[in-house]
C-alpha cells in the first residue's frame, strides 16, 4: 500500500529555484488571503512530501530537515513502520474517544510511557493533543493532588500558548503580548543559564529556592514545573546539580516536581528523557511533539497516586489520545528502540558539537555552543561580548535556507540558532548541513 504511493525523494539537498520558487510564491499569496496574520511565517515554501530528513516543497527543491517540525519528526519523515501503522489504524477507525469506547493502543501508550520514564514507583498516564494540554493537565493534577494553588516556573520558560500556558510562558512578544489577564498563581524564578549568571547549580537552585520560600512560602506551592532543558527559551542547559537540587527540595516539602520534556525527550538528547542525564525522576513529565513522530499527541505520566488523585472525569477530552496517534507513537517508539536512535543521538550530538565548538575559536560572534545530543545550538553576541546579537541570528538563518537548510531560532532575546535534526539522519547529510550552517556563520562574521 505505501510502496504504491508516489512519494519517494532523493536523500541530497538539491535548490532547483529561488526560495520560495513560483508555485510556492503563489500558495503564499492564496494564504495571505485566507489564513490570519497573526501566525508567523519561518520559511514561506510549501512542502509536498518528506522522507527521511529531506523534504520536498511544491517547485521540486529538495531542503534538508535540521529542525525536525520544531523536534517533533525525530525518527524521519515518512518512516515505513510509521506509515504502515498509521495507514493500517486509519482503515479500522479513526476515532471513538477513549471514555466513550476505550481501545488497546491508547492502553499501550500509557504501558510504554511507565515503562520509558524514569521512576521504579507505579505510575499511570493520561494523554492529549498538544504540548500546552498536557501542561495544563500536569498544573491541574498538582493542584488537586496537594490541595494548593501556587505553581513556580522559570526565567525563559516556554510551556505553550494557551490562556494557563502563556502565564507559564516568559517571553512576552509575540506569545502574550496584549492576550492577557493571564491566571493566577504563577510565579517565576531565576533559571540556571551558566553563560549568563555564571552560577554552579547548587548556587543557582539555592537562588531560586530562596526565592520560593520568602516571596511564596512552600505551604502555597503545588508544583515547580521546569524543562530539564529550555527550548523556545533558548537551548538553556541548566548547570550541573541545578536539576537535582531543586528535585531533592520538593520532594522534602511536598511539593510536585513536574519536568516539562515535550521538546527534550524522546531520544533527542541521546536518552529517553533529559532528567536522564542527571539521574533526576520527576513526579510527573509532560510529553508530546517526538512522541508520535508528527501525529499530534501529548502525555502526562507520573506517580499512580498523583494521577490518580483525580476524580473519575476530571481529565479527558474528545481527542486525547487518538486511536490514528497512539498508532504512530507505538511505531515512534519501536523505531527508536529497533534503530538504536538514542545511540544515534549522542553521536550526531559529538559531530554537531565538534564542529560548532571548531566553528566558536574561529569567529567571535558564537558566544556559547551548548546543549546535549541532537538537540544544540549557538547562542549568537556582539562581537567579543555577550551581548545577544539576534540580527546575526537572523541572517545565519536566512543564510542557511537561501542554501536549503531548515534550521530554526530561539532564544528570550532570538538570539540562539538550534539545531534540531531528525535522529535518522546520514552522516554525509549531516555534514552538508554543518557545512552550511558554518558558512551562514562565517557569512555574517
Ligand atoms: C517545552 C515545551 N512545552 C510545551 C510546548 C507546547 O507544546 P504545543 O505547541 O504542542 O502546545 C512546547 C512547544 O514548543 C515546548 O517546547
């Protein structure tokens, strides 16, 4: 069935026009008409079809994927085993929702979730559409499982854009700016950003601790709910200890430590989740994005006594958990295990950093290379300071897609290019990539 579809491209990065070439030239115009302003535009050419980590838009060129759909394609564009699962699950039923009549696939979601997370204690998980659903279940489980309302979140922190999660979210413009009143209770805390405060973890955990018990007091506090890694915030990897430190604090006060791992987990990093690498176990972790491989859906999994807390019909949603999605993370995880992407992570990591790092002594515009395994990015300053230079970032970006390169920015100041490949990349592929993107830099230099 698959084989029959007229999908296959090539595994090279070929520009054939300028970008946006015509046809997708004229499916811009036909969307100015039609589609709001008020979502922004990366890269106005049209894609028709992906594979592995090229994708093709509607004039023929061929770009190469160093963003994965913002970390979501992790295991490649139409992956056999993806697509076969997906087709075969479209053809049973698409949908009855899981509490009007339950299925099996949604059960082997939640099975596989308690057992990738880390955590020997029992678990149970509930699961959604987006990202920001998630989190806001993952607030809405706290709350009720401690009896309080207060929810602590960080410096740069992005946790998605609804009305909850923009209170959640730092960075004003273009997520909350003007969209408010935001909720209540929400209140932020100095992150670990070594380049910038120079602190050890501990220091920077003490700092944020300090503040939480004199400015919120812990008998308030449900949850503090962090990335293990900051992505829209800015590939932020909190100094070594920071993680741990906070972990030990809330479980010494009763308070629900809640990682936020829809960008960073699911192999990105080179482990299943990115508290991996600190040895920290959540209470609960949100997942979404690299879960199903571009099938919108989401998780939150944590301690059986927390989720379960809930009241019978306190959490669901028509959607959450579609028989078509949990269809695409059971392949999703099975590509990872069979593949041995975790493994492949830690290696494009090694390369993407060798290179970078080479890159860094050459140019004074790359103050810091940072970020563990498939998941690395530059953070771009004025010459010889650290001041964030975003107009260096924009123009390596635009560098890098005038060549074909899909690469994305980040950053509470836009200042940080990321570099987010599909995990099943080739090495020569990834080569070329680098060699672009190390251009774009010398480019603006
Ligand atoms: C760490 C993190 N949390 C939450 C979200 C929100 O996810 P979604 O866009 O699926 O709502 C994102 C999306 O980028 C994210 O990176």
């Amino acid at each position: 069935m698959v084989s029959s579809l007229d999908t296959h491209v090539g595994t090279e990065r070929k520009v054939i026009t300028d970008l946006p070439g015509p046809k997708s030239q004229a499916l811009h115009a036909r969307r100015k008409a039609v589609v709001s302003s008020g979502l922004s535009v990366g890269f106005p050419v049209y894609i028709d079809r992906a594979e592995g980590a090229i994708v093709v838009d509607v004039d023929g060129n061929q770009l190469l994927d160093l963003g994965s759909g913002i970390a979501v394609t992790g295991i490649g564009h139409a992956v056999p085993a993806l697509v076969e699962a997906v087709s075969e699950q479209v053809a049973r039923f698409t949908h009855t929702c899981f509490m009007v009549n339950p299925y099996e696939s949604y059960v082997e979601v939640c099975e596989a979730l308690s057992d990738l997370t880390p955590g020997t204690f029992a678990k149970t998980s509930a699961l959604f559409n987006s990202g920001a659903e998630a989190i806001e279940n993952a607030v809405k489980i706290a709350r009720l499982a401690t009896g309080k309302p207060a929810i602590i979140v960080f410096e740069h922190a992005y946790h998605g854009r609804t009305n909850l999660t923009m209170a959640l979210t730092a960075k004003n413009m273009p997520y909350k700016d003007r969209f408010g009143p935001f909720a209540p209770e929400v209140y932020r805390v100095p992150m670990s950003y070594p380049f910038r405060d120079g602190l050890s973890g501990p220091d920077a955990a003490a700092r944020a601790i300090k503040i939480i018990e004199s400015e919120i007091g812990v008998h308030n506090v449900a949850a503090v709910l962090i990335e293990p890694i900051q992505g829209e915030g800015g590939f932020v990897v909190p100094a070594d200890g920071f993680l741990p430190a906070l972990s030990a604090w809330t479980s010494a006060n009763g308070v629900v430590f809640i990682a936020d791992e829809i960008q960073s987990g699911f192999a990105r990093t080179g482990e299943w989740f990115a508290v991996n690498h600190e040895g920290v176990v959540p209470d609960l972790i949100t997942t979404a994005k690299g879960l199903a491989g571009g099938m919108p859906l989401a998780g939150v999994t944590g301690r059986a006594e927390l989720m379960n807390a809930v009241h019978e019909g306190g959490l669901g949603g028509t959607y959450g958990g579609n028989p078509v999605a949990a269809a695409a993370s059971l392949a999703t995880i099975q590509t990872i295990k069979d593949w041995n992407l975790l493994e492949r992570a830690t290696a494009i990591g090694e390369t993407m950093r060798t290179t970078l790092e080479h890159l860094a002594k050459d140019v004074s515009i790359i103050g810091e290379v940072r970020g563990r395994g498939a998941m690395q990015a530059i953070e771009l300053v004025e010459p010889g300071t650290k001041t964030p230079n975003a107009a260096a970032a924009k123009a390596i970006l635009a560098f890098c897609q005038q060549q074909g390169v899909i690469t994305l920015l980040c950053g509470t100041d836009g200042n940080v290019l990321r570099l987010l490949p599909p995990l099943i990349i080739s090495d020569e592929q990834l080569a070329d990539g680098l060699a672009v993107v190390s251009a774009g830099v010398r480019s603006v230099q």
